[in-house]
C-alpha cells in the first residue's frame, strides 16, 4: 500500500508538471505570434520611411545632406584641420628643448704582469639632462609663427569660401531640377499641340484649303519642338546627376524653389565695397600674401646671426672593487654667424631668398587677380539680378495675358469663330510663358545667393535663420 501511494503521489506531481509546460507553452506561442504579427505591421512602414529618406523635398533637406556626404567639404575641412596643426607646431619653437639621456657600459680589463693575471670587472652608467633655448636667431621664429597664423586665417577663409561654393552648387542643381521639369513638361505638350497643327496643316493641304509651305512650316516647328525637348530632358538629366553627387540623394516630385531670406546690398556699389572688404576669396588670397612675405623674412633670417643657450647636468657612476661618481655641470651660450650655406636640404641661402620673393610676389598677384575677378562677379551677378527682376515682371505679365487669350480662343472656338490650331497657337504661346518665367525665377535666386556669397554673408546659417538655428 505505501508502494502504492507513492507511485500514485509521483503520478500526480508529473501530471502537474506537464499541464503547466503545457500552458507556458501555449502562452509563449500566443506572445511569439502577436510579435510575428507586430513585426509584420510595422515591417512596411519602416520600409516605407528608409525608401522616403533616398529623396529630398526641400532645399533644407538637400543642404543638410549634402553638408554630411558631401566628399569635397569633408577635404576642405581637412586643410582648416592642417593649418591650424602647423600654427600649433610653429608655436613651439619657442618652448627649450629637453633631452635625457641614460647609458650603461660593462667592462673586463685582463692584464697579465710576470706570469700573474688580474682580471677588472667594471660597470659605469651615465646619465645626463640637457636644455637648449634659441635666444636669437633674427626673428626667423616669429616670422614663421607669422606666417602659420596667416595660413591658419587663409584656410579658415577658404573653407567659408568652399562653404559657399557648395550652397550654389546644391542650389544651382536643384533649382535646375525645378525649373527643368516645368520646361520638360511645357515642351512635352507643346510637342503635341505642334503635332496637331502639322496633322492639321497636312490635312487641309490634301483638301486643298492649304498650301505647301504651310505644311512644311509646321512640320519644321514640330521637328523643333522635338529638339527643344530632348535638350531640356538632358539638361534635366544633368541637374539630377548633379543633385545626386553632391547630396547623395534624389529629388522629390513635389519639390519647390525655396524662399530664402537673404540681406542683399541696395546697390551696386555697396556690394562692391563689401565684397572688397568681406569676400572670403579676397581675405584668403591676402592672408596668403602676408603668409608669403613672413616666409620670406624668416628666410632672410638665416642671414642673421643665432644665439642659443645650453644648461647641461649629468652624472657618471663607475662600480668595481672601489665606487666613484662624478657628477658634470655645464651652462654655455653659443653664437653662430653664418658665412657660406649650402646644405643639401635648403641650398643656398640667397638662392633661397630669391625664391621665397618669387612666391611673395606671386602671392601679391594673385590677391591682386582676386579682387579684380570678384569685382567683376559683383557687376556680372547684380546686373543678372536686376535682368532676372524684370524678367519675372514681364513674364508673369504675358502668363496672365496669355491665360486670357487661351480663354478668349476657347469661347470663340466654341462660336465657331476661331479654329483648333489658333487654340493651339494660343496654349503654345501660354507654355513658353510659364517656361520663361520658372527660368527667370530660377536666375534671379542664383543671382541673389551668389550677390550674398560675394558680399560674404553667405552662410548655412543666414540662410535658414529666419526657421531655425543649425
């Protein structure tokens, strides 16, 4: 009977047992399943959102990327990097040199004297500290420190410089693209229409209401129409090749041309004279000049005479059968008056001179070049700006006009006063408005944000300011 009972126990508890696996079972199958499920629902939309990421739709989007991917502002950004390493590295010259220095000799002396042999064992180490400091060596180190403080400035300039030239770039290319589909989508339907009116022409040539000039007039517009649309399909291409390699990105369907708040001088004189004083290419072409000329004073430094100061202190210990030590002091200063040079490395020293003159004078002229080529970027670009003005003035007048004299068409069509290819005529005229007008806007923020890069208020942040702080 307690036989019994115990087996009866040990069944029950095992019974017990699998019913609770069971169940744990059923509900972890029940939670993997809502998670399957989960993942199945929210699968889509995530593909959905890394898809939309691969496209920009606005012009914010579109600097942000191109300011994170973009290759070459990621090496002008390494230059800025170099220049202030070498300002860095020039300044130390300044700071003494120290030097330790620790040595060790084991030494075995045998000497032999009538047949009797002794044997010396000692072991001497040496230990020294030196300091050296240039105390004069004709400012050569303040004209290089100089000269590094100057290339420092210069290649922050240029990369505000690059930082511009990349704003236009990007929005160049999308601007392009904009205004690139408006033009692909008129030409397209003005294709069509021109089409008609040669069907039309033919047909009342073989009626013997038209002429044979008519005819081929048409056709010759046509055959136009299809020319005008595969040029602006590749300028199109262009621009999105464009778009895509400085972004990394391609652009939306529904893009628009953005509305950007920049603070353009009143004239053209104004520009000029800010661009003078300003323009990032101007600042960096003179820093460079300053740079050049520090180059060349501490090239001709080398001429001068160089005094160094040198503290040395050292210590010789010496073990064998009897220790000793001798501990070395010494302070000197030494003069040195150059009269021939001519290492291998630098050559000769007035050769030397000679050349660092070249550069500063290259330098001057090519600060001199600047000015005059961003002056005359400063004419070019206003005198667009003020064209791209008036255009839009002008086009947006013959949109309206027209507008209404495609309706006007329409209703005397329906009247049976004008025929289908005068509605054509009207609607061609309707989409060359438009397309002359996107064209005009698209030059005239060209022509405003390059106003601003040449004044030198160009900037990621001037741009979106007025939004938000980036």
């Amino acid at each position: 009977m307690l036989c019994w009972y115990k087996i009866n126990c040990f069944l029950k508890e095992e019974m017990s047992v699998k019913v609770y696996f069971l169940l744990f079972s059923l509900v972890v199958v029940h939670c993997y399943a809502d998670d399957g499920a989960h993942k199945k629902r929210v699968k889509a939309p995530d593909k959905q959102a890394a898809v939309s990421k691969n496209y920009v739709s606005t012009f914010e989007e579109a600097i942000i990327a191109a300011y994170n991917t973009n290759k070459g502002w990621f090496a002008s950004q390494t230059d800025k990097r170099t220049a202030e390493e070498a300002l860095t590295q020039a300044k130390m010259m300044f700071l003494p040199s120290i030097q330790g220095r620790i040595s060790s000799e084991r030494n075995r002396d045998e000497v032999e004297q009538f047949t009797v042999r002794q044997t010396e064992k000692k072991t001497t180490t040496k230990m020294d500290i030196s300091i050296s400091q240039n105390l004069f060596n004709g400012f050569s180190t303040v004209s290089r420190i100089s000269a590094s403080e100057s290339a420092a400035k210069a290649a922050y300039h240029k990369l505000k410089f690059e930082e511009q030239r990349l704003i236009i770039r990007v929005l160049d290319a999308y601007a392009g693209i904009w205004a690139g589909r408006q033009k692909v989508a008129a030409l397209k339907k003005k294709e069509e229409n021109l089409k008609k009116t040669a069907e039309s022409k033919n047909a009342s040539l073989e009626a013997g209401a038209g002429t044979p000039a008519e005819v081929a007039q048409a056709s010759a517009n046509h055959q136009r129409a299809i020319y005008e649309r595969i040029e602006a399909e590749t300028e199109l291409f262009t621009s999105e090749s464009e778009f895509e390699k400085l972004t990394g990105l391609r652009a939306s369907e529904d893009m628009e041309l953005p509305d950007l708040q920049l603070d353009l001088p009143k004239s053209l004189d104004e520009l000029v004279a800010q661009a003078m004083s300003a323009n990032h290419n101007i600042r960096s072409s003179r820093l460079e000049e300053q740079a050049e000329v520090s180059n060349l004073n501490a090239t001709k430094g080398a001429l001068s005479p160089s005094c160094d100061l040198s503290l040395r202190s050292g210590r010789n210990l010496t073990k064998r059968k009897y220790n000793d030590s001798q501990n070395t002091y010494t302070a000197s200063i030494d003069v040195t008056v150059p009269i021939f040079s001519n290492s291998p490395s630098s050559g000769n020293t007035y050769s030397a001179i000679a050349i660092a003159n070249q550069r500063a004078l290259k330098a001057k002229f090519t600060a001199e070049d600047t000015m005059l080529e961003v002056k005359k970027e400063c004419i070019v670009n206003w005198n667009k700006y003020i064209s791209a003005n008036a255009m839009i003035k002008a086009s947006r007048s013959a949109v309206k006009s027209a507008e209404l004299s495609s309706e006007s068409n329409f209703e005397e069509n329906t009247m049976g006063i004008k025929s289908n290819t005068e509605i054509l005529d009207g609607e061609n005229q309707l989409l060359d408005a438009r397309v002359t007008y996107a064209n005009s806007r698209k030059q005239k923020i060209l022509a405003a944000t390059t106003i601003s890069a040449l004044s030198g208020n160009l900037s990621l942040g001037s741009l979106f300011k007025k939004r938000r702080n980036i």
